[in-house]
C-alpha cells in the first residue's frame, strides 16, 4: 500500500489506495468511482447518501463524474510507485513472509484476503478494524479527525443499527433499546430518547445497590456457612458421645448383647454419614453461592470500567436480571439427629435384663435412613443453580437470559466447531457434572421438551436421551408425558403442571422427577432407585416450538 506515501488528495479512504477513475463530491473529497458507489448501494435501503468522511449527506444520489485532474495525477503517481516497486524487488528478491492471525484475533477489514493482518482498532464511524498500517490514515489526515477509534472489537456489527446501517448512539427509555440517529427521526419519534452515555450514567447509579445486595448475600452466605459447619462439629461430637456410651454400656452386658452391639454401633455410623452427607451438600451449595456472587461482583466491576456505551446498555440488562441472593429459609431441617435416645434405651435396657433383646430390637428400628424430602422447602434446601453448556448446543438452539434459557428456532446458530456439541438431535447440557444432593427446576413450554441427565459422552449424540443405559429422560407434552431408560418407554399416569422438579441424590442411587403446581404442590412423576457410577450432567431435547428454562427452587 501507498497510503503513507501519496499526498491524502491522491488517496482514496475507502481502500487506502492510489485513485483509481477518481471523483469528487460537492463537499470536496474525493473517492475511487468503484469505491463511493460500493459505498452508497449498501446505503440505498435508507435513501440517504454520505460522504464517508464527513457524513454530509445527499438527497438524491449524486451523478458521479470523473474529475480528469486528479486521474492525471493518479496516473503518474502509480506509474512512479510501480517503477518504485520494481526497483525495491530488484534489490529484495525475497518473498515477503505471511503473517497468520490468531483465530482469536481480529482481523484487519482493509488487508487483502491472502494476507490478513491483526486489527488493532475499530472505528466507530468507519465501522471497521484495522491493522497498525491501515490505521496511520486516521492519525495522519485531518478527514478522520472527528472519527472515533475503540479497542478492537469482533463484535462491531453489534454496535449498528439492523435497518439504517447506522453507528447505535442513543437510547429509546419507551422501548428498552439502543438506537440510531434515523431511529429517532423513524419508528421511534415522539419517544424518550437519550444519549447512550446518558442513560448509561442513569443506569450505573442502580450499580451502587446492586453491588450491595451482592455484598449483603456474601455476608449471609458465610454467615450461614459458618453456622453449619458449626452445626457439622457438634453433630459429629454427638455421633461420637453416643458411639462411647454405647460401647461402655454394651461392654457390661457383653455376654447377653454381644451380637447386638455391632449392629447399633453401624446404625450410628450410618446415620452420622448420612447427616454429614447432607450438611456437606449444603456446605459445597453455599461455597458455590458465594462464588457464583463475587463472579458477579466482579463482571458488574468490569461492566462499569468499560468505555463502550453500547456494550455497557446491551450488557447491563443481564445484571438485573440475575436474581437476588437467596437465603437457606430453614438450613438445618433434616439434619436433627437423634442421638440422646440411645442413652435413654441403653439405661433401661440396664435396668431391665430380661427384657433387652426387644429393646435392642427396638433401637434397631428407629434407625431407618431418612426418607426424601417432601415439601417444596426441603427441597429448597439442596437447590442448585445451572447454566447451559453453549459447547454442546445444537445448532437450532439459542441460548438466552445468562444460559439459563433454551429456545428452538428455525434459523441455525453459527456455534463453532467443539467435540461435545449434538449435531443430530435437539439437545443441550449443562456446565455442571452433579455428584452430591441437588434439586432443580425446569419451566417448558410448546410441543414437547424433555428433562433428563445423562454421563458426559454417553454417545447421546447418535441414539438421543433415554436410550442408553446412561441416560434417564422424562418427556414432557401437552398430551401426556412419559420416562425413557435404555429405551424402554414408561407411561406417567400423573398429570404434569408447566413446571418440573428433579431430585438427585447421587450416593443414594436416587433421582425423582416431580410435577410443581403454581401453589409449591409437589407431585411425583417418575422415581429411579440405581447406582451412579459418575457425575450426571443436566441436560435438555427441545423440539420445534419450545422451550425450556432451568431455574433454582423459588
């Protein structure tokens, strides 16, 4: 390129490059004939022409005629840069080396297609990215002097407006969007319209009580973690007080209780497992809670750092959409162990010899593992948060609201190339492999969706959820739903409501599927009793029409 070479007034803006067939608008610059055209014909939907440097505009397109002038000068000023060429290749007969762009780069809009460099700014005027070369004309010439210059950005499209092809530089507050400036003068006149870094600014005064609710659920979050593990200790104090008394008690009646002794002794170790195993399900939710809050802390930090205006309006709704830090309403439901009977019975049983062994039988008894939880706040108790794995989203499926939503649509996602993505079926899983104690729920809607988890690289991708035997599916529909495993199909007699709970107790072997009335009712659908060999992964078929949204219990 010669653009660092020729006066500005033989080279055209457009491509950088010498004149070619040049012309010159009304408002005195000048453009290659191919250039301006190309130019103003993707201005032609909108029936307003500009020039690309000043943005004066014309009503109708100019009649564009050749200025004979400036082809002179062109001419010979490419004839002395083409002698100039050859004598530099005489004296560098060697080829110059092509530069490779990082996939992760982005590249320079004006380098021709075999030699693609690093862009390393965008121009929001020009709406382009360009390389350190094709960039020097923005800081050399005064014609793009009022044009402003970002850091690169793969995302610059984004910024322009779908129907004008204009820079997004206002806000419509009727709407809830960002607009141009044809925008306002169009479907958005009469509206409240501001600046984008006004509404920005209005905007990033909620941040200061965002970030204090994020701050406030930290603190709730570790003060309730704090209790718990307290709650741990003193549970495991209690196991081992009642561990000693029972040995002490069974040492004098050794001879008579012998063969019961053990037997208690593995109940209490059951129980105390059992107990600890819930807490720390607990413990590793709220761990992961006040994670999941500084991750959001920090992006509402970053998003306030940010100079893009449009960026910060097109992000910023995400922040506020996020819910708030919930609290653990009753943490240390189902964690009550009774462990001071065993002393009461053990003393009776002292007292009474002759009636032991139906005492014994007795405490044996009472030490049944605990049930499932049944009510919505039990369940609340083990929620969970998930979020859609974007890498194994097939290519109907678009990803909304944070990935916590899931929706088909007829047009095809342009998801790049990765391992774990479906390319046959409708599906979708989530980021997280579940081992522990979870709820969830999941709100559907349309046709049909289904709910299922499944190992990571169950080859779902050629038979789809619920047939394989690492696969368990219930299949939601208006006209019924119904359980798949190893493709055997079970039918639900049980009406299922729009919204689905499902309870995973991994080490237990169980995983329950509810029906979840608006009232907080819940209704079992579909209950599996096996052994989980690994961690289960989340994951969703929506068909045609559909979709689905997975939520933590309310």
């Amino acid at each position: 390129m010669a653009a660092s070479k020729e006066p500005d007034s033989l080279s055209c803006s457009i491509c950088l490059d010498i004149l070619k067939i040049p012309v010159t608008l009304h408002c005195g610059h000048s453009y290659c004939m191919e250039c301006v055209n190309g130019y103003w014909d993707q201005e032609d939907r909108c029936g307003v022409y500009s020039c690309p440097q000043c943005r004066h505009t014309y009503i109708p397109r100019p009649v564009l005629n050749k200025n004979t002038v400036l082809a002179d000068l062109a001419g010979k000023m490419s004839q002395e840069e083409e002698e100039q060429q050859q004598q530099q290749q005489k004296q560098q007969p060697t080829p110059p080396v092509k530069v490779e762009v990082d996939p992760v780069d982005v590249e320079c809009d004006v380098c021709t297609a075999n030699l693609k460099l690093k862009a390393v700014k965008s121009c929001l005027v020009c709406l382009a990215s360009f390389c350190a070369t094709h960039l020097q004309p923005h800081y050399v010439s005064a014609a793009f002097k009022k044009h402003k210059l970002v850091e690169v950005s793969a995302s610059i499209q984004e910024k322009i407006c779908s129907k004008h092809d204009k820079l997004l530089e206002v806000y419509c507050r009727s709407d809830g969007q960002c607009i141009c400036l044809l925008c306002v003068m169009d479907e958005h006149k009469g509206h409240d319209t501001v600046s984008a870094a006004a509404e920005r600014k209005e905007k990033q005064k909620l941040f200061g009580k965002k970030k204090q609710k994020y701050q406030q659920g930290i603190q709730e979050k570790q003060k309730q973690l704090r209790q718990l593990r307290q709650k741990m200790k003193a549970l495991q104090c209690s196991g081992a007080a009642a561990l000693d008394q029972n040995e002490k008690a069974y040492t004098e009646i050794v001879q008579m209780a012998d063969k019961r002794r053990c037997t208690v002794r593995e109940l209490i170790r059951v129980q105390e497992t059992a107990a600890v195993s819930r807490a720390e399900a607990l413990v590793d939710r709220l761990e992961k809670d006040i994670f999941e809050l500084r991750k959001r802390e920090d992006e509402l930090k970053q998003l306030s750092l940010t100079e893009d205006h449009i960026h910060f309006l097109q992000s910023c709704q995400s922040i506020f959409d996020c819910p708030e830090p919930d609290g653990l309403s009753d943490f240390d439901i189902l964690l009550h162990t009774p462990f001071d009977f065993v002393t009461k019975a053990i003393s009776i049983l002292r007292d009474k010899m002759e009636n032991m062994a139906r005492d014994i039988a007795e405490i044996s008894q009472t030490f049944q593992p605990d049930p499932d939880p049944e009510t919505r706040q039990e369940f609340s108790l083990y929620s969970c948060r998930l979020s859609l794995d974007p890498n194994t989203a097939f290519e109907n499926l678009l990803l909304s609201e944070g990935n916590s939503r899931v929706t088909w649509i007829k047009k095809a996602q342009r998801y790049p190339y990765h391992p774990d993505r479906f390319t046959k079926y409708d599906q979708v899983l989530c980021t997280e492999g579940l081992c522990g104690v979870y709820y969830w729920e999941v709100e559907w809607r349309g046709p049909r969706v289904e709910v299922a988890v499944c190992y990571k690289g169950a080859g779902l991708d050629e038979s789809g959820f619920g047939y394989t035997d690492q696969s368990w599916c219930i299949s939601l529909s208006n006209v019924g739903c119904t359980f798949w495993h190893s493709g055997i199909k079970t039918k639900v007699s049980t009406h299922c409501s729009s919204t689905v709970g499902v309870y995973l107790n991994h080490k237990a072997g169980s995983l329950s599927f509810y029906s979840v009335s608006d009232s907080g009712q819940m209704m079992v659908l579909h209950r599996v009793h096996t052994t989980f060999s690994q961690p289960l992964y989340p994951g969703f078929m929506v068909c045609r029409g559909a979709s689905a949204k997975v939520m933590s219990s309310k």
